[in-house]
C-alpha cells in the first residue's frame, strides 16, 4: 500500500544504492546503482538489449528488478526522475 492504495512492488523498496549516493543520475551517471537504463515497448512484449555498467550480477542476486511506467529523466527532479508508477516486478534468482 502506498498512499492508501494498493501499488505493484512496493515491498521491494527504494532503488539499490549501496554507496548511499541518494542521487539519481542513470546508468552511465555516478549517481546509485539502481539506475538501469529505459526499455521503450509499443506493444506488451519487449525484446530489447541493456547494459548496466555499474552493476555486476552478484550484486543483484535475490534483489528485484521493477519496471516503471513513465519514462526517466535520470535527475532526482521530480521524484523517482518522472518514472512515475511501478507496474511491474519480479526477483533476480540466477
């Protein structure tokens, strides 16, 4: 729950940063790791390759991966960049 309603992953909580950056600045920035890049989908299926080059699997074993449903400007302005909504979540288990 969050504001009183019922919103997907947020028990997942906040964007992985480990060095305590709390700056939003996206995957090619230096601010957290939680930054991964924009995956763009006209459709429900999305077949896309992404880099992260901050993170290495080990890290995110056992952590969740979200998928927000607006677009990031990658700036801590407004909150969660404009991502706006979580719509998605799963767990990262290999």
């Amino acid at each position: 729950m969050k504001d009183g309603q019922m919103q997907a992953g947020i028990a997942a909580g906040e964007h992985y940063d480990p060095d305590h950056k709390k700056s939003h600045k996206g995957p090619q920035g230096m601010g957290h790791k939680g930054d991964l890049p924009a995956l763009e989908s006209k459709s429900e299926a999305i077949d896309q390759t992404v880099t992260a080059p901050h993170l290495r699997i080990a890290e995110i074993r056992g952590r969740s991966l979200m998928i927000h449903e607006g677009g990031d400007n990658y700036r801590d302005q407004p909150q969660n960049g404009g991502g706006k909504g979580r719509i998605a979540c799963g767990v990262i288990r290999k």
